[in-house]
C-alpha cells in the first residue's frame, strides 16, 4: 500500500468550535464518551464505513483509518468560541440533547471546555444576546483577535494541527458582491475599513483559521468561505476549506430520494418541505434575514439532481418550497415533512409523504467528526482550497460557480466522490465514475 503521498497524523489534534451550543457539545460528548468506551459514534463514515479498494483478486473492503492516516479520537483537544460564557458541561446540560448518563461521565473534560469570547455582530443574529463578546474596533481588528486566539489555544495545549469547524448560528444573507468579495486584496481592504455588510464575522474567523494554517469548515448556509476571495486565501494559504451547512435531516432525504424519481424516469410537479424546531438554531432562523441564507441553501439541491434541461418533460415545471417554523416545545428534537407530488405513466398523478422525526445535534455531531478529521486529513495530503469530496456532508456544496461550476448533490454521486478520494490519498487508484 503507497501512503507516501500523505503525512501521517502525527501528535495532538486541536478542533477549535465557533459555536458552543446544542450541535457542539453533542459531538464533543460523543467523541469524548466514545473514547472512553461508553458511547458508540454511529453515523460517522470515519468510524464506521468500509470502501472497497483494489479489484478482482486484490479486492478489499477496508475501514478508512486502514487506507489513509486518520487522526485517532484519542489525540483530539477540543476549544471553542461562543458568545455565552457557559462552560461546555453547562451547555451539554441547557441543550437537552443528552442525558444525564451520558454526559455525567465526561463531566470534568467538558468542564474544562471555556468558551472564548466570540467574534460577534448582534446585527447578523439579532435573536441571540450573549455578552462574551469581543470588543472589536473594526472586522481586521476581529481577524488579529482570532489569529491571537488560535495562537493561544496552541501553545496553551500543545496540539501539533488545528481544524477550525461553524457549528455556531445562521447569519443573516451576504450575497456574493464582486466589489468586495472578488479577490483577496478587495475582502482585506473591506476588513480594514470596517465595511460591516460586506463581511459578516464568519468571514474573519474563516480568514484567522486559514492564516494560522488551520482547515475551515462552514456548517451554517453563510457566504463565508464561499466567495473567490477566499479561495485565493486558501490557495496561498495551501489550505482545505469546506462548505457550506450540515447535512442533516430533511436535506439528506432529499438528496437520497430525488435520485429515485431519475433513475425511474418518475416526473415531479411539485415538493414542498417544512420543517419545526425548537432550539437556538430555529429561534434564529425565524429572523426572515436569516431563514433567507438557509432557503438559498435548502433549494439548491433539487434543481442541481433533476435537471429540467436534461428532462423537460418530467422536471420542466417544479413547484418547490421550503419553511421552517420556530416551535420551541420540541427544543432539538426537529420534525420535517415533505409532501412530494410526483406523475407517472400518461400524466396521471401521485403522492409521496414523508415525516422525519429526526434529533437535529445527533445527525450533525457525526458529521463534524469526519470533516474534521477527513479536513485535518486533506491538509496533510497537500489538498488545498475547495474540498469537493466533502459535498457528501453537506446541503449546499462550494463550486465554482464564477466559471459556470453546478454543485453535486446526488447523493449517491456524492459517495462516489468520497470514496475516491479516499482511495487516490491511500495510494490506491480512484476507480469509480461519476456518469
């Protein structure tokens, strides 16, 4: 086997969390209940799934950590910002997510998970008031106040690698503007005149990861890393960065089930989502402003599987529409419906319903394990800039849309680019194809 081309994973590796609420501190839990041997992390490719590697008599089916260098639960140190001081045990707790019994056990190690002041815009996420804020003149003196941060965090722990990971709230929309997100030197003139529409705070927390040599992952639908400025960043940086928002719940169904209706040659009409929730995410999302970043994300993945210019016939007309209501009875435990009104043989129509009861923080902490570690991975391996093989994890994939670029988001499209990714870094030949 040729490992040669990747870095082994060697010492301590620092996950530093924007964001220390319900999704954060179910993962930090989970990986450290996990290594503890008293938890499972199901759902976790990294973990738990197995790529087929070689063929005929050199076929294999083999775990991810036997092809690549992955980074062990063991050598993972937690850190995090977030704008309410709590520690990560006490926002364990006020989340709701967890029981007692499973986070009891892990009580002193999440204890000792102190939220950093966060770099915050009340403006961006008008529901949330949290006063462990940064007091910041201008978004450059945000950046200087990250890079001081991640170099704090460190030399504090002593971690050799760090993998900077969203896990906090849904701004309010940035749409890409050329003016200012177009190249590198126009997003940093921005910063340093203070331009507080044009980047939103995410983006100085992308810019200080990939300048103190730290990997970015969006999980929220913010423009962030998603603008040409930042690709520049992350070429000179040599960097991997990864975007944008979790794949959960209601997008994950929609990306497995709408290839069913492709390949079946089924016609859709119609497919309507609507989703409620009760934790800190949906109070959030029921700012307009902020829904507006999520709904941009949410309805790209229909259009980019069933492509009307392929089937006119079948995807030329398609009413599609998501909500997500605010309901705080069910705190994290989110219900999604989606009504799909599809037509067969001669026209004549049919209905698909489906209602997920899903637990939002437990499909998403798993999620944040394998692109952190497959990040932390992509960096040793020299990959740098748009990670694509990580659309897998996500609603609304980066790509190039500059020069005309579509997002996958086949789901099944999406394994194969994963899986061959795998295989190209563990030395072995990227075997499959995406026709």
């Amino acid at each position: 086997m040729n490992q040669s081309n990747v870095k082994p994973a060697e010492g301590k590796l620092g996950i530093l969390v924007v964001g220390c609420g319900a999704v954060a501190t179910t993962f930090m839990t989970g990986v450290l209940m996990a290594r503890k041997g008293l938890a499972k992390p199901i759902g976790s490719m990294t973990q738990y799934d197995k790529i087929r590697v070689g063929k005929g008599a050199e076929k294999k089916y083999l775990h991810y950590k036997d092809i690549v260098p992955l980074a062990k639960l063991d050598d993972i140190v937690f850190g995090c910002w977030d704008v309410y001081p709590q520690n990560a045990y006490q926002a364990a707790v006020y989340a709701e997510v967890l029981k007692a019994k499973d986070i009891e056990p892990v009580r002193d190690e999440l204890e000792a998970i102190v939220p950093m002041e966060a770099a915050f815009d009340h403006n961006y996420a008008k529901r949330l008031t949290g006063d462990n804020v940064k007091d910041c003149k201008t978004r450059w003196d945000m950046v200087q106040a990250l890079r001081k941060d991640i170099e704090d965090f460190k030399a504090r722990t002593g971690v050799n690698r760090i993998v900077v990971i969203w896990a906090a709230s849904t701004e309010i929309y940035v749409p890409y503007n050329e003016e200012f997100h177009g190249s590198l030197d126009k997003l940093e003139a921005a910063m340093k005149a203070d331009d507080r529409d044009h980047v939103a705070p995410s983006m100085c927390y992308a810019y200080a990861a990939l300048t103190e040599g730290c990997p970015f992952i969006m999980g929220a639908p913010n423009t962030t890393v998603d603008i040409p400025a930042m690709w520049e960043l992350a070429e000179k940086t040599k960097m991997p960065i990864a975007g944008k928002d979790f794949k959960t719940g209601q997008t994950l169904v929609k990306s497995g089930f709408a290839p069913i209706l492709k390949v079946r040659n089924l016609g859709l009409a119609g497919w309507f989502s609507t989703n409620i929730l009760g934790n800190r995410d949906g109070l959030v999302l029921d700012e307009p402003a902020n829904f507006h970043t999520k709904e941009v994300s949410k309805l790209s993945t229909l259009e980019t599987i069933l492509r009307k210019e392929d089937q006119p016939d079948l995807y030329g007309n398609i009413y599609h529409k998501v909500r997500i209501n605010y309901y705080p009875p069910r705190n994290d435990n989110k219900e999604g419906w989606d009504n799909i009104d599809i037509f067969g043989w001669m026209g004549y129509p049919m209905q698909i319903k489906i209602n997920f009861l899903c637990r939002d923080s437990i499909l998403a902490a798993p999620l944040l394990l394998d692109l952190t570690l497959l990040s932390d991975l992509a960096a040793r391996a020299g990959r740098y800039g748009i990670q694509r093989f990580l659309s897998f994890f996500l609603k609304s994939p980066m790509h190039d849309y500059t020069k005309g670029e579509e997002a996958v988001n086949n789901l099944f499209d999406q394994y194969v680019m994963l899986k061959n990714a795998i295989r190209e870094m563990g030395g072995y030949e990227a075997d499959e194809e995406i026709d």
